[in-house]
C-alpha cells in the first residue's frame, strides 16, 4: 500500500480526485467503482470543479457503485442513488447509461446481484475503485465477518454501522438494517484502489488495516493482499499509525527521485522534513 498522509480533509479530497482524474486521462472509457457516505463528498466537488474548470470528461466514463440500502426507492433522499445524483452525476457529464448503482428494491436480490456482478464483468471489470472505510473496519457494506472472497450480496448491517448511519435519517428507526454490497471479492479484482478516511474516530480503524494483521474481522485488511492500493488519509486518520514517519520519508524519497515518482506527485505537496 502506498500511504499518503495529508494535512486536512481538503487536501486529501484533492489528492484523490487527482487519482481519479489521472486513470480518466489515461482510459477516457474507463470503469470507476464509487463509494458514498460523508468521506467522498470533497472529493466529488474536487472531481465537479476539475469537469467545470479544466474540462475533465466523464462522457465515456462507467461507474459503479459499491452498495445501496435494501428498500429504499431511489428518489429517497437517503438512497445511494439519491446521493451520487446530488454529490457527482448531476454536476457532469456522465451518460445515465452508464451509471450502475444496486437496486434496493430489486424482487429478486440474489438475481440482481449476479447481474451486477456480470455487468461489471461484461464492462471489462473496474479500473479504479474509491473506497472509505467505516469504524467497524468495513469497505463497502462488508462488515466484520464477511468472507474475504465475497461477492455482491445481501448483506445484514451491524448495530454500529446502523447507528452511524442514523444521523442522516429524520427517524433513526427508518435506517434499514440490510443492504446490497459488493463483496470483498468482487472489490479486490479492481485494477487500481483508493481508500480515503478523514478524522481521528478513524484513527483506531486505520492503523489496524494498514498495520495490523489481514483479517476477516477488519474486511479492509485485506487490500493488503492488492498490488496496487493507495490509501490517502488525514492527518487525524493518521494519527495512530506506528510507521507514519517511514510513510511521509516514502513519499520524500518519491519527489526526489525522477523516473520513481510518488502515485501523485503531480498533486502532492512536498511533506515537511
Ligand atoms: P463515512 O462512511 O464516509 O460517512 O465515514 C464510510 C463508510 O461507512 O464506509
């Protein structure tokens, strides 16, 4: 994992924006994998400001998303589908046909799930792929115990991850208590991922998945076992990691060496030595 330790919450938006765009001036028709919750938000405006400002181009661009709540429309102004219209699709020029997000009101949920997996498939599998992380140590809705080879599913959330949810609901009884994911499986096959996180309440998690042991337990250990994973984090994420020094003198070392350049450092501020 590459780690990039950012000053604050906007830098880190920038810097994963910056990711995204790279892979999209790469592969104009590339596959994003997208994740919501509070964590993204600066990122997507990043991504709203680069579409209006410098003319970043989403029009040939899929993206799918990592998960959806179970029984909520998508014009509920808490579905997943409500939100990335609200934070990104509406501000830039994706095609809607191109958008794919799990239906939470699908009949048939196992149906559905192989369906997105075989879409996913069928647009060549995921390029790059956004990732938060919750408390609990889940990416997507995967939550402790999941199996690391887990595919898209129906998945029962956890007590934490509903209460944490219940802030964005006017009635926290109205926060459902079940969700289709994409499994740990399906999220490993991404080409490329990046995981951001933001605060201290993350620190405890994101020293554990970083720096602790792969394990069902923490589902977001096991982007250890991806070759290719950035993880970029505030400095309040940061804060518990044991190796951060080492992480920040990476980083150094990548700015000062020309043909070995830092994932970002076209974006990167030089880290204080
Ligand atoms: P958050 O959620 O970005 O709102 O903290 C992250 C997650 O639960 O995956």
């Amino acid at each position: 994992m590459e780690v990039i330790i950012t000053s604050d919450y906007d830098e880190m938006s920038r810097v994963a924006a910056a990711v995204i765009r790279r892979q999209i001036l790469r592969k104009p028709n590339c596959v994003l994998g997208l994740a919501t919750g509070n964590t993204p938000v600066g990122t997507y405006q990043e991504l709203i400001r680069l579409h209006r400002e410098e003319g970043l181009d989403f029009s040939k661009v899929a993206t799918f998303n990592l998960d959806e709540y179970i029984g909520l429309q998508p014009a509920h102004p808490q579905s997943y589908n409500y939100f990335m219209r609200e934070q990104l699709f509406n501000h830039i020029n994706i095609a809607p046909g191109n958008v794919y997000i799990p239906n939470g009101m699908a009949e048939d949920i196992d149906g559905f799930c192989q369906w997105y997996e075989g879409q996913i498939q069928a647009r060549g599998g995921i390029d790059l792929q956004l990732l938060g992380i919750g408390r609990d140590g889940h990416v997507a809705f995967n939550e402790p115990g999941s199996s690391l080879g887990s595919r898209t599913r129906l998945k029962t959330l956890t007590e934490e991850t509903i209460e944490d949810n219940a802030r964005f609901f006017d009635d926290p009884s109205e926060v459902p208590n079940f969700a289709i994911t994409m499994g740990v499986g399906t999220i490993l096959e991404a080409r490329e991922i990046v995981l951001i996180a933001n605060g201290e309440n993350k620190a405890p998690v994101c020293a554990k998945f970083i720096e602790g042991p792969v394990t069902a337990t923490v589902t977001a250990s096991a982007l250890q076992l991806h070759p290719s994973v950035i993880v970029v984090l505030d400095e309040g994420a940061a804060s518990q990691l044991q190796r951060r020094d080492y992480y920040n003198w990476i980083q150094n070392q990548k700015r000062k060496l020309s043909g070995i350049p830092s994932q970002v450092s076209f974006v990167g501020r030089p880290v204080a030595e």
